[in-house]
C-alpha cells in the first residue's frame, strides 16, 4: 500500500514539474521579438552598446539584430517601421527630417558642442518638443540619441585645408538626401552623395575626393588607407536616434517603459564614455601612420556656415524672404527672426529659448533653419561660441538684453 502510495506520488510530482517546465518554456516564448536594423557593421562599438542594452532587457524582448543593412537598406528603415515591418532600428536624424522638416535643424553644423549638450538637449523641453513631434507625425517613439564622435573632414590630398575657401572644387562625399548635401555646403566642398558601403571604393578610385565621419568610424572601415589627411572640423556631433514603433511603447505598461529607457540611456552612456575614448587613441595612431591630422580656422567654418544659411534663406519661399528682412544679434543671431513677430512682453531667458519657444517649433521648415522663436537683441555669455541656436536658453544660458 505504501508502495503504491509513494509511486503515484512520484508520478504526480513529475508530471507537475513537466507542467510548470512547460508554463515557463512557454512564457519564455511568448517575449516580444525586437527585430532591429542598422547599417554599421557588428565590429562597431555602437553594435556593443545594442547587445548591452538587448542583455537589460532580456527578460522582456527577445532583441533580433540585423546588422550592416541587411535587412532593409540605409535610409529605408523609418518606412519599415512605418509600416510594422520593423520594430526597432538606430535611425538617422536626417531621415526623420524628411518627414518632419524641423528635425532638420538637430542635425545642422556646429548646433552642439560635444555628446554631452547633446544629451542634455534631448533631455530639455525643447528636445522633448522633437520627441513628441516624431511620434505625433511618424508614429516612432525615439528613445534616446546614439553618440559616434565628432564628424570631421578626410580628404585623399595632401592641401591644407584652413578655411572653407580652401574646399572649393573638392568633391566631398555626404550621406544621400538634401540634407547631407546642403550640410557639404556649408563647408565649402561639391557635396557628393554615396552611400556608406561604397565610401572605400569611391575614395580609393577618386570618384569623390574625400568624406567626413567620426576618426573612430574612419579607422573602423579603414578609409585612412585611401586618404591622407584629416582637418579637425568638428562641424556636427555624430548622433543617431533609437527608435521604436509607438504601438510596442504604448502598449508597455509606464514602469517598463521606464525600464527600458533607463537600459537603453545606460548602455548608450557607456557608449559615449568608450567613444570619446577611443577618438583620442586613434588620433595618435593616424598620426603615427603618417597622416596628417590638425585644427582649422573653426571660426571661419562657423562664419561660413552663418553665411550660406542667410543666403539659402533669402530665396527659398516668400515666408523665408519676409524672415531674412530681420535679423537678430541674440542668441540666435545665426538665424533671421520670424517674420518681425516679437513677443507680448520681455521674456525671461527660459521664455527665449526654452519655455515659449517649444511652442513655435513647428514653424520650422527645410531649408530654411529658421529659429525656434523670435529673439530680441541682447548677448550671451558664449561657452565656445559653439552655436548661435535657441536651444541654449533650455540648458540655463544667460542672456542678457541690450
């Protein structure tokens, strides 16, 4: 009778250890799959910072990357995730921005100085504006930007390059899409579009004359063996956004959401840290290859820039042509104003760039980089001359009328 007792017992206790094996076998299934787009390869750092992030969020996604565009091509990643083809993707900011002109303006020439303005903008109300209009409009939630170093200039002579002047002719290669080609623009050079798995070939049979990237993303797909200088322009803090369908965000409960930002702001912290690391590692190294690797006139860049902005705003449509009438001498003196609007009464510094100015931020237009808000003459205390954008005010910079 014992006997019996303590078989049936057994057999009981195995076939509830079978089931609750299968319950959690199935639950385990059950994680939502992120299938995920790039176009940088594996080998890259920013690859790293994914599977970091992908290992916080194990427990809740399964993360499914495909890297180097191997699933949906460079530029095509924002429609695949328009159309719940893809779930989440490293996506380009000027992709964004040819749905969204306004977006435009985060990806202009000298508007940060380094990774960490640009993560304390994103942060800002101002930057949230730009968060709130990508899913309003595109259906996207961006999470957090991807910092890759410091765009420079890489060319194949061995010209020194000082001023913008001195880029004349040069036939730079720029990423495809009007933005890139403008951005080559206002450095001076022929802008050139090629895309990014064609850039070796293009350099090493003189198709362009040279290419602007990050020196860490230089070195990584070995341009430096086709080139022979780097000009130290620092004209845009390499970023791209992480973004996910807003139907997967929206359907996460506030505390995962929660969770999954913090991942993704850890990993991508981490990624930053390991950038700025590695540029000054491979600046020595260029250098002792032999190339040559030096500063510009970064002022002449600056003014340069100003200088074709303002004219590509006096002739693009009748509401940049009433803009460039008036000009502004604050912090946003690189931009004309808004038509000659002017605020109700004298706003704080919070209201210049940070508070009223989100409102208007939907009347920016490519190509134009018209400002956030109507600016009144006044001076800043400048950390760098870096930018003459208003998203200073967001980030407590002073102005101060008159």
């Amino acid at each position: 009778m014992n006997s019996a007792v303590t078989r049936r017992a057994l057999v009981a206790a195995g076939a509830s250890m079978l089931a609750l094996g299968s319950i959690a076998g199935a639950k385990a299934q059950t994680r939502p799959k992120l299938r995920f787009s790039c176009a940088f390869p594996e080998t890259d750092m920013r690859a790293d910072a994914y599977k970091a992030f992908a290992t916080a969020i194990k427990n809740e996604f399964e993360f499914e990357p495909y890297w180097g565009n191997t699933l949906f091509k460079q530029g095509a990643e924002l429609v695949a995730l328009q159309r719940d083809n893809l779930d989440l993707c490293n996506l380009a900011p000027a992709d964004i921005s040819k749905q969204i002109p306004a977006w435009s303006l985060l990806t202009s020439a000298y508007l940060f100085r380094d990774a960490d303005h640009m993560k304390k903008v994103f942060k800002s109300d101002v930057g949230k504006e730009f968060i709130k209009l990508a899913k309003d409009q595109l259906g996207v939630q961006v999470i957090t930007p991807v910092f890759f170093g410091s765009r420079n200039v890489n060319l194949r002579s061995d010209k020194e390059i000082k001023t913008p002047a001195d880029l004349k002719g040069v036939k730079l290669r720029m990423p495809p899409g009007e933005f890139w080609q403008f951005l080559g623009e206002s450095l001076g050079a022929s802008p050139t579009p090629v895309a990014y798995a064609e850039l070796y070939t293009a350099l090493q049979t003189g198709t362009v004359d040279g290419q602007d990237n990050p020196l860490v993303s230089s070195k990584l797909m070995k341009f430096d063996e086709v080139t022979s200088q780097f000009v130290m322009t620092r004209h845009v803090i390499g970023y791209d956004c992480m973004a996910i369908r807003s139907k997967i965000w929206d359907a996460m409960k506030p505390e995962d959401q929660a969770r999954f930002q913090n991942a993704a702001d850890k990993a991508m912290d981490d990624n930053t840290a390991k950038y700025e690391a590695q540029e000054a590692e491979v600046a020595a190294y260029f250098k002792k290859e032999g190339k040559k690797i030096y500063e510009p006139d970064q002022e002449a860049f600056r003014s340069f820039r100003r200088s074709v902005m303002s004219r590509n705003t006096a002739t693009t449509g009748p509401k940049a042509r009433s803009s460039a009438s008036t000009r502004s001498s604050s912090c946003c003196d690189d931009f004309p104003a808004l038509g000659g609007r002017r605020p109700l009464a004298a706003p704080t510094c919070g209201e210049y760039c940070g508070g009223a100015a989100v409102g208007d931020v939907r009347q920016f237009h490519h190509p134009d980089f018209l400002p956030i808000y109507p600016q009144q003459p006044g001076r800043m205390d400048r950390r760098g001359d870096h930018h003459g954008l208003a998203v200073d005010g967001a980030l407590g910079c002073r102005v101060h009328p008159g």
